[in-house]
C-alpha cells in the first residue's frame, strides 16, 4: 500500500480532474490519498494573523482545511470515497481519501503546529499503517535526472519541517509533479509506475 500525497496547490491546477480521473480510472485498492488544504489552509493563516490564536488551534483549522479540500473532490468524484477510520483504509474497495482530523486531534504522536502540514501527515499516516511509502506530489516540476534531498526540498519550502519526526532511513519517499499526469498514461498500473521514479535521500 502506498500513501498518495496530493498538495493542496494542486486546487488552482487545470491537471487536477484530469489526475484524478487517471486515478480513478486505475481503481487502485492499494493507493490511499491524503490532500493538502491549498486556499482553505490559507484562510486559516490569514484568520490567525487577526484572531491571534495559538498555532495548535491554527493547526487542528488547518487539519480541517484538508477536509475541505478532500469533501470538495468527493463532490465531484463520488467514486473517491471518503474514510476517518484508519481501520477501513486497507479494505480493497475503491480509491479512497482518509480524513484525518478525528485521528489526530487528540494524538500526542503527531507535532501540532505549521511545521506540520499535510506532508508530515502523510508520513505519520505512512509509519501507522506500515504502508510502502509515500509519493507527494507537487505543483513544481520533477521531470530530471537529478538526485533529491531531504533536507534540501525542506530547505526550499518543497517539503515540510517536522517531516523527519515520521520518517526515518528505511522509510521510502518520493517525488513528482504534474508530470505524473502524462506519465501514468504509459503504464498498466500505479506500482510499475512508483517503482520508476527516484527515492529522496534521508
């Protein structure tokens, strides 16, 4: 099994339906998504920067945000069914996207503030269910033959901080972007595909 990281800039990407659709498409049992919180996330920054609440509440409205994120692709794609429960998630039925905010309210494993975003929720995600991995995808394109870094994409912004905290050096990341959306088209099924691309050096 292996956890799909869809970024929340991926809201604003024209690509987006058409990436979902592949998805949907391959029906994937083994494939769960997680989503970023892309503009709703925003509003939570922008709410904090004037209500001043402390960055725990900020991060359990941001969690809320993915929410938002992932009931808006079910509106569209109702076929992507939507999961709380961590125990239904390795039942072969369907595509699905886990909503994480019931889990880790209350989960003193998980760092609750901006260093933790859906990335960091994906590895911790990736770590409770011994899944194969995780593949985030981005917004910025991957398509080289270049080695990447884990520090480095964190350096840059590309990855988040608390990333380290879920992971450690057997975990297995990687990375791509919209790329992804031409590249699935040549293959038969999403794990021939995630075996192609590079793994990030911890």
């Amino acid at each position: 099994m292996w956890v799909l990281k869809l970024g929340g800039s991926w809201l604003k990407n024209r690509k987006l339906k058409d990436l979902l659709q592949r998805l949907i498409l391959y029906n994937d049992p083994d494939i769960i998504l997680v989503v970023g919180g892309g503009i709703f996330a925003d509003a939570v920054r922008l709410s904090q920067r004037f209500l001043k609440f402390d960055d725990k509440f900020a991060n359990y409205l941001a969690i809320k945000a993915t929410e938002n994120y992932a009931e808006s692709i079910n509106s569209i794609f109702p076929e992507i069914k939507l999961t709380k429960k961590l125990n239904e998630l390795k039942k072969k039925d369907g595509l699905k996207i886990w909503l994480p905010g019931e889990t880790l309210k209350n989960e003193r494993t998980f760092i609750k503030n901006w260093d933790s975003t859906s990335d960091s929720i994906a590895c911790w995600l990736c770590k409770k269910i011994s899944a194969k991995g995780v593949i985030f995808v981005k917004s910025l394109n991957f398509e080289t033959n270049r080695k990447y870094n884990l520090r480095d994409l964190q350096k840059r912004g590309i990855l988040d901080e608390n990333i380290s905290n879920y992971t450690n050096k057997n975990t297995c990341l990687k990375i791509v972007g919209p790329e992804i959306v031409i590249k699935l088209r040549k293959f038969d099924n999403l794990s021939n595909y995630f075996t192609k691309l590079k793994r990030i050096e911890l």
